[in-house]
C-alpha cells in the first residue's frame, strides 16, 4: 500500500460527499488510502478492496504465526524429524 500524502489525501467527509465519484477513482488510479475527516479529526479510511483483502490476509498469517511462536515457547511444537518434542 502506497504512503498517504497530506495535501491530497485527507479530506473532510463534506467534501466526499460532493465529490464521491471522483475521490474513489482517485484511490484506484493512486493507489493511496484516503482518510475523511469530520469536525477536523479522522472518522474514516477508504481503501481499494485489493488492499483491504491483503490487509486482511497479512492480519491472519501474523496472527498465526504469533500463536505457533507462544505455542513453540512453551514446548508444545511438533519436531518435523522425531515428531512431539
């Protein structure tokens, strides 16, 4: 996922509103998430589906690989050549 840039991507929800159309194809055409602000403070992300997904993929293999290293501490791995260790 590309990098924010301040001066184009945070935009007041408002200004979404009007403009919706055009500010989803900016993200497509980018690349680059776009964070909507309401009352100057941030309410919401847009991102494309792709990069949502691979979010979402990248999340769970960490996720997984966190538990298997709790679950290696404390013995209770498999050794691939002997089998239980």
């Amino acid at each position: 996922m590309k990098h924010i840039r301040f001066d184009k991507d945070i935009r007041p929800l408002s200004e979404f509103r009007a403009n919706a159309a055009s500010f989803i194809q900016q993200i497509q055409e980018t690349g680059r998430p776009m964070v909507l602000t309401q009352q100057g403070r941030s309410s919401a992300v847009l991102i494309e589906p792709a990069q949502y997904d691979s979010l979402l993929e990248e999340l769970e293999f960490l996720r997984e690989m966190q538990i298997a290293d709790e679950q290696f501490a404390k013995g209770q791995g498999i050794d691939h050549e002997l089998g239980v260790l």
